[in-house]
C-alpha cells in the first residue's frame, strides 16, 4: 500500500476529485493548507498598507490505495492539476505498513 | 438471596411477543404515545415478575425497585434504555441484595432489555451531586415497581420533597444551564434540516425540560408534590400535547427504524415518515417538505415554552442592576411596559395598532428584549386584526431600518417570524418558511439562513479573530447599510421557486416589496444588484484568485467599490451561515484576498476602460428615453429645425463619449440624464452646479470645461462653508467637459437648517469658479485650526505607472484634515498636472484619495513624480501644524 499526498492550487480540486474518481480512487482526505515552494508568497498594497501572504493557500489530498493504483492515481493528479504555472504543487509518495478498518478490525489492503 | 432460576427462555419469548405486536399496533395506528405507554407496561410487569421470583415476598421490607427517567413517566421509547433504581434502605442492605440486584439486571439483558441499573441508599438519595444531577432529575420522574412500598412511601414523601426544595435553585439553576449549553451546541435554533428528536431545540429533551422546571416551580410554591396525581399532572399538555403526540410518533418511527436509539432524522428518515404520514392525523402519503414543515411548526411550540420557563430561571445571585431591571417600566408611545428585559403588553390593553407593534420590534432589534409569553399570545391572536393595519410606504420602511440595522435583528425578525407579523409585511418570505434545501452543506432551512446571515454581519461589531477584524472594517463603510440588510433579508427568497437561479428569483419577488416600501430607482438598484451578483463572490474564489484574469472577470461583475464591500460582507455572512464549520480561517483569508485584489482593479482600471456609445445601444436607449425633447436650431439647407430626437441624441453621445466606464457605473440612467442636461445648459451659463440633499450627506455636482486649478477651487470653497468631503469622484469626457461630484457632511448644518444658503452657497461657488471672489479669501475668514486627531495616520504617497496606459496614479493616504482636498489639488495645479480622474474617500480619520495624473498629457516621468511627491509632504505637513 502507499500513501499519496499531493499539494494543489485550490482551484483545482473539482477537477482533481474527478479524475480521482473516474481512476477508480473513492477514498480521499482533504485538507485547507498553507504554503509556499519557490514563489514565496503574494503581497498586495490596500489602502496604503502592505498585506504579505507568505504562506499561499492550498488544498492537500491524501489517499492509500493499493500498490497497483498508485500510477494511476498519481497521473490523474497530475493530468488534472497542472496548469504550468508556478504554484502546480507537489506529490509525496510513502510506504504504508498497515490499514485498519475501525468498524470490524479489518486488516490489510482489504481495509481500504 | 436468589430464591428460584429464572424462566428467562418464556420471560424472553413473551416479551419478544409482545415487542412484535406493539409494533405492529404502531405500523397500523401510528399511535406512539400509546406505543410507548404500553411499552412501559409491558417492561414493568416482567420486571416485577423478574423481582417476585428473585425475592421472596416476605423478604422485600427493605428494598424497593423504583422505575426513574423515561420508565417512571411511562415513556419508554421502543429501544430505549429502561432506568431502574434498587432503592435500599441502609448500607447493610445493599450486600445483602447484590446478588438478587445483578441477577435482575443480568436478566433484563438476556431478555433483550437495556438495563441503566442504579442502587443507592435512603441516605445517599439526600445528596444532591452537582456532576452528577442527571440523577437527581431522574428521581423527579419516579413510579414504584415492587418491594417494599412502606420504604417507596418514605422516599417520596418524607425524603425527597426535602431534598428538591433544599438544593431546588442547585437543580434549576443546573438545569437551565445544561439547556443552554445543548441549545447552543445546536445553533439556538430548531430549523435543522436533518434534526434529532430528541436533543434538538424543541426536541423531546425541551418537552421534558418544560415539566421538569413548571413541576419544580409548582413545589416550590405548593412545598410538596403538587396535588394533582403524576398522571394527572404530566397530562397536562393543553397546547404542546399535540407537539408531544407527534415527537413521540416520530422517535418511535426512527427506533423501529434503526432497530436501536438513533434519533436523527436524516433525509431518508424524512421521506418514509412523509410516505408513511408519521405523526399526522390524516394518513396518506404526504410531500417530504410538507412533513418537515409540520416538524418545525412542532418542535416551534416545545422551543419556545422551553425557552419561556428557562427564561424565567431566576438569576443566581441578585445584583443591583439585575433588581433595577426587575423595575416595571412603561414603553413611552405604547401600551408596553418593559420588566427584567421582557416586554409585556399592558393588561386590558388591545393588540390593534400596527404601528407600536412594530416600534416594539425595533426596540427588540436595538436592545435584545424579548416578549413575554402571554404578549405573543395576545399579539398572535391579533394577527387579523393586524393583517388590515399594517403600515406601507415610508413608514414601513423607517420601522423595518430600525429592525434590520439594530444589532439584535436576527432575534427580531426570528420572533417576527414565529408569530407571523413578518409574513405580514412581507409575503414574499412566506415560501421560505421552514423551507429545506436538502444538500451536503446547509445545517439550517432557508428562512433560518437568512436569520443567520443578518446576524453574522451585526457580529462583525465586536469581531474575534484577525480575519474578522478585517472585514469588520468594511461595516462603517458602507453608503446604504439599511439596503445592504433588506438586500439580506430578500437574498435567498427565491429558493421557494425551484428551478433557475434563485438569484433572479429573489430579485424579482423583491420589486413587490420596493413599491411597498416606496424605494426610489436609485434604492431599487443598490438592492437588486446586490441581490442579483450575490453568489459572484464565492464562484470567483474557486478559481485562482491570484490571478489577474479572474479578478478582473469579478471585478467587472460587481463594478463599483460600493456593491463590492456589501458582496464580500455578504458572502462572509452567507458562507458562515450554512454551518458552523463552513467559512474557515483559511477561507476568510481567501475572501479577504480577493476584496482586495478587486478593490484595487476598480480604482486602478478606472482609466482604462472608458464608455463609447456604440458598445452598449441598450443602456443608451435607456438614457435618451429620459431626455425630453428640446427645440434646436433649423438646418442651414433646409430651414427646417431637425428632428428633436436626432439632436438630443447627438449631444448625449458626444456627452458620454470617452467618460470612464466607472461614471456609468456608478450613476443611475436618471442622474446621467440630470447631468446632460447640466451639460446641455452649459450653452447659457458656463458653470453649471446642481445641489442633491441625501439621507446623511449632502451633494453637489459641477459640469463645467475644465480648466487648471477647478478641482482645488471647488474644494477650497466647500471647505470655507464648513463642510467635510467624505467622498469625491472627478470625471472628464472626450471634449473636455468634467462632471465633478462631492459629497459632503454639513458640518454646522447651515443648509439643513437655513434653506435659503442653499442658493448663497451655489452662487459662491460660481463666483469662486469664475474668480469673481478669491477662495483663499474665503478660506481665511474661517478659523481652520485642525483639531487634534484622535488617530494619527502617517502620510503615504504610492506612484504607478501601469495602473493606466495613459495616465499615472497616485496613491495618498493622509490624515483627513479641513481644506485638504484643496492644498492636494493645489500641489497639482504648482506642478502643471492634470487630474484626469480623483476618487476621493474618507475612512474614519485616513483619507484615502486616488488620482490619474497626467503632465502635457503625458504620465509623469521621475523626475516629476519626485517632485510632486516633495510638494505634497510638505504642504500636507504645513497644514497639520
């Protein structure tokens, strides 16, 4: 099993989540995250005062999918979410040693 | 002390018997006030016959079986947990017992009953445990099962009468407060959309709450039971037994249901109990709305006795102040008297006047009063009445401002509401009313949305976190607060119809109520646009908002500075009341982003897109549609004039050709079409001023040819009267003729108060505008010594060239300060610079002025820039000192 954490421009996500799907991938975490690679950050001048956002918004989608999936998943990710711009974001792949489901202790990729 | 085996296989074969048959007897009648009646009975005589066979008769002298809770009531809920107390008459006992206690108790779970078991001494029912009081109130709710009835009979009268009277303000007080908490945990509000029966407002949780607190309230009165027989007394229902009736239906469904206690109604659950008429009297198939909306009006009278007697919770300590609101104090103009925050309508007094009735709201919507109990009676029943004396016009609308901009609003609209009076004055919410939106992410039904959307926004007054504080600082800016709430309230009444755009929808079941309220074009507009774009903002942020492409695209949309502060307070307050958990920091920050990206394309873009008549016929039509014919000149060749409509047309044309796109933006067709034909009288008197007064401001308008130095004459001439610009905007058309509009406080109220210097005062301006009287003579007859500020603003002075292709823009920010639109304008007309747009604004003590500068029609260079910049600091700085 391998877990897969990408970070995406927010305005990505519908587009993401459909290619997920259509990937045969229906498990996902989302989360509202923050953050910055090489661009570090926007300012804008308001009313005579500077507002800097350091920290960029971003969507983080975490998903395990067994070992099999993970290419197709992570090309959906990428197919959907790139625009070629800077800011595309990033995925991370790690291994994962288990998955338990809490309903019925069920163990292993069945888990997912 | 077991006495003999249980026959727990026929025990468990005739309960399982009689569980089948009540429930089929609920699948035919739909009864469950007498499922749950029967259930108990069921329950309680297998426990006494579980008892009888554990222990033996003569052995029961010290130990009694007292059904609590839901079980004493005779409520027991077909998958309930069934209370039991093992009530024991000294510790000795108790060991004596255990092992005839847990034989029961292990009984009741091999039959299939959900034993909540408790044992306690006499002594330790004295004791009243503030942790610990679920208990206690448990015991209000006592019925006697077998044992030892002498035992049964000391508990409840000699013990228990003392124990509840001794910590009675420990009980109440804790009561109340638990319901407090859970009411909050809620929302405050019974208009869920998928709601639990039990613990929701108005859920069975209140219904029991309302005895609990009138059965403590009689005792305490009475200093003992009170007289009537539980029964009797918990029969009582008059008004909420038809509530009861249908909440116990409903529970009893969804325990049949689950098989187990669950009691949300979730949307599934909401279209079998509509299929299946749950809790209706007619039986059928009934629309799933139609069935919630019944739920609602149900849990709507629980809710609100509930709240009554929580209400009347006496405080727990008595403070001064709380004893001087005690005070009974008439409502002046009204047959109110306000006691301890609640108004009650006199005794004798009728319920016939509209107009007070909703002065009554207004001091509801201002200070957060509540009506008594027998006022909303006494004001419901009066509704026909009511319904032939409502107020329209301009009345209507002063009393609904009161409502909508008192920071309690929501609560006076949602009392408004219950008792119908809102409905009356505007029918257009009635197909709001209860109404479910059923998807993944609104909590609350429409009419409670919008209730929460208003009071989202009159929250932002004391705002919490950094990103509240923000945006709290667009409230004060905002022209038409009073229009920004009513667009608030009409936003989401289209939902009721339920295909297109709700958006639309709600703008057109708006028009009915602007004639109602007698809103002139320019109101209708503010409303309808808001209104109309309201959902603009949250599409814009799912796309880039970084990007220039989508801001630009939105900022387009919303147009003016104006529509896009009242869009992004809206779209926070909308967003926040879909649920708790909808509008989270990082979205905030998001929305406060995009307010700014926006806010800056519309002051910097100004230049850039400017209006040519043939790009919009529609909107041109519009206008000349207003204009009335006016005689012209005859043709040369012919000797005959043209024809009126050609010639007004030309000249509109030539009018608006070339005036940024911002002027049509941000004036209505009719005041265009007023400042044409300034524009057109230019021909007899070069200066031409128009006077508006407004609600809070004032207004004038100049359409003259520019010149050098007008701006700095207009400005210096308005500060010599005494008046305070607060905004400003300077536009310029093709042919050199500007349209200058200011708006100014009347600091000293001269022409509020002296009509006749309305006429000295525009004449004075003609004069300065034409030199006949010098402004810097008119300015030292006054004394402009600055006050000192109570916010020091520092001076910034921020310069871009490619806000414009053809002009450069300034940025100042700068303590607002008596004549200083003048000495910045003076600083251009030193340096030879053009203004060929101002955008002036004030925001508390900063004033905040935007121009696009031009230099022998060019941007300014460097050079110019830094010596425009030097002049500004320092004459801005001479004139604060």
């Amino acid at each position: 099993m391998q877990k897969i954490e990408a970070v995406i421009q927010p305005s990505k996500l519908d587009a993401v989540k459909d290619a997920l799907l259509e990937a045969g991938i229906e498990g996902m975490t989302i989360l509202e995250a923050r953050g910055h690679g090489r661009q570090k950050g926007h300012t804008e001048f308001y009313r005579g005062r500077e507002y800097t956002v350091d920290l960029l918004p971003k969507i983080k989608i975490e998903m395990v999918v067994r070992d099999e999936m993970a290419d197709q998943a992570i090309q959906a990710i990428v197919s959907s979410a790139r625009t070629g711009k800077i800011g595309d974001g990033k995925i991370f792949i790690s291994k994962i040693d288990d998955a338990i489901r809490i309903r019925n202790d069920e163990r292993g990729p069945s888990a997912l | 002390m077991v006495a003999n085996p249980l026959p727990l296989g026929r025990l468990r074969s005739r309960y399982e018997d009689d569980f089948t048959q009540l429930r089929q007897n609920f699948e035919r009648t739909g009864d469950g006030s007498a499922t749950i009646r029967r259930r108990s009975q069921i329950v309680g005589a297998l426990l006494c016959e579980l008892w009888s066979q554990l222990v033996p008769g003569s052995a029961q002298n010290e130990i009694a079986v007292v059904a609590t809770g839901g079980f004493g009531r005779r409520e027991l809920f077909p998958c309930s947990d069934v209370d039991v107390l093992f009530l024991c008459a000294n510790e000795k006992v108790e060991p004596a017992y255990g092992d005839s206690i847990r034989a029961c108790t292990q009984a009741m779970w091999d039959i299939g009953l959900r034993a909540s078991p408790a044992t306690r001494t006499l002594r330790e029912c004295e004791r009243v445990h503030p942790d610990n009081l679920e208990f206690t109130v448990s015991l209000l709710d006592r019925r006697f099962l077998a044992g030892s009835r002498a035992l049964y009979a000391k508990f409840e009268t000699d013990l228990l009468p003392v124990v509840i009277l001794r910590e009675w303000d420990t009980i109440v007080q804790n009561l109340a407060e638990m319901a407090r908490a859970r009411h909050a945990k809620y929302g405050n509000t019974i208009f869920h959309v998928e709601p639990n029966v039990k613990e929701c407002p108005g859920g069975l949780r209140d219904y029991h709450l309302a005895q609990w607190l009138t059965l403590l309230n009689s005792m305490r009165e009475e200093k003992a039971w009170p007289r009537a027989a539980a029964d009797d007394f918990y029969g009582t229902h008059d008004e909420p037994e038809s509530a009861y009736d249908f909440l116990s239906a409903v529970r009893c469904f969804l325990h049949y249901r689950a098989g187990r206690d669950d009691n949300t109604l979730d949307w599934h659950a909401q279209d079998e109990a509509a299929a299946r008429s749950i809790g209706l009297e007619t039986r059928g198939t009934s629309d799933p709305a139609y069935w919630m909306r019944t739920w609602y009006r149900q849990a709507r009278t629980v809710y609100r006795r509930a709240s009554l007697l929580i209400d009347a919770v006496p405080p727990p300590r008595r403070s001064f102040y709380k004893q001087f609101r005690r005070k009974r104090t008439p409502v002046p103009g009204t047959d109110f008297f306000l006691e301890d925050g609640r108004l009650d309508l006199a005794e004798g007094a009728r319920v016939h006047d509209g107009d007070s009735i909703l002065q009554i709201f207004g001091l509801m919507a201002k200070h957060g009063y509540r009506l008594s109990h027998s006022t909303e009676d006494r004001i419901a029943d009066a509704l026909p009445v009511l319904a032939v004396q409502m107020p329209e016009g301009p009345f209507l609308w002063n009393c609904l401002r009161e409502v909508l901009l008192g920071p309690w609003a929501a609560h006076a609209l949602r009392t408004m509401h219950a008792l119908g009076i809102l409905e009356l004055l505007i029918p257009e919410f009635h197909g709001i009313d209860a109404l479910v939106i059923r998807d993944t992410w609104h909590r609350y039904t429409v009419d409670e949305h919008t209730f929460h959307v208003i009071d989202n926004v009159h929250r932002l007054r004391q705002p919490q976190h950094d990103w509240e504080k923000r945006l709290a600082g667009l409230l004060p800016e905002l022209d038409r607060p009073d229009l920004f709430f009513l667009s608030l309230l009409m936003h989401d009444t289209g939902k009721a119809r339920r295909n297109g755009s709700h958006a639309s929808a709600s703008v057109e079941l708006s028009e009915s109520l602007f004639a109602r309220l007698e809103l002139d074009a320019d109101e209708r507009e503010v409303v309808r646009r808001v209104i109309h774009n309201h959902l603009e903002m949250s599409a814009a942020m799912r796309r880039d908002i970084f990007d220039t492409e989508t801001v630009r695209a939105f900022a387009e949309k919303v147009a003016t500075p104006s529509q896009l502060k009242m869009l992004t307070l809206m779209t926070y307050a909308d967003i926040g009341a879909v649920s708790p958990e909808a509008l989270t920091p990082w979205k905030a920050e998001s929305l406060w982003q995009l307010y700014m990206s926006a806010s800056n394309f519309l002051d910097r873009s100004v230049d850039e897109i400017r209006y040519h008549a043939a790009a919009d016929p529609a909107f041109f039509s519009r206008i000349t549609a207003l204009i009335p014919a006016l005689p012209a000149a005859p043709s040369a060749a012919s000797g005959r004039p043209p024809a009126a409509s050609a010639v007004h047309t030309e000249e509109l044309r030539s009018f608006l050709e070339g005036l940024p796109q911002r002027y049509l933006n941000t004036r209505s067709p009719e005041q265009i079409a007023s400042q044409f034909r300034l524009a057109q009288a230019l021909r007899d008197q070069p200066i031409q001023v128009a006077f508006r007064p407004l609600r809070q401001l004032n207004e004038i308008t100049l359409v003259t040819p520019d010149r050098p130095g007008l701006f700095a004459d207009v400005a210096g001439v308005l500060s010599a009267w005494g008046m305070n610009i607060v905004k400003a905007d300077a536009f310029s058309n093709a042919a050199g003729i500007i349209v200058d509009t200011f708006q100014f406080t009347d600091t000293y109220q001269t022409l509020e108060l002296n009509v006749s210097e309305v006429e000295r005062f525009l004449q004075n301006i003609r004069d300065a505008l034409t030199h006949k009287v010098s402004v810097d003579h008119l300015m030292r007859s006054r004394n402009h010594k600055p006050a000192r500020p109570r916010v020091a603003v520092d001076t910034r002075l921020e310069f871009d060239n490619d806000a414009s292709s053809h002009s450069t823009l300034l940025q100042i920010v700068t303590q607002d300060t008596p004549g200083l639109l003048r000495e910045i304008a003076l600083s251009f007309t030193a340096a030879r610079c053009n203004i060929t747009v101002a955008l002036i604004d004030t925001e508390g003590e900063a004033a905040i002025d935007v121009f696009y500068l031009t230099k022998g029609g060019l941007k300014l260079d460097d050079a110019a820039q830094s010596s425009l910049s030097a002049s500004l600091v320092h004459r801005l700085a001479q004139l604060r000192s």
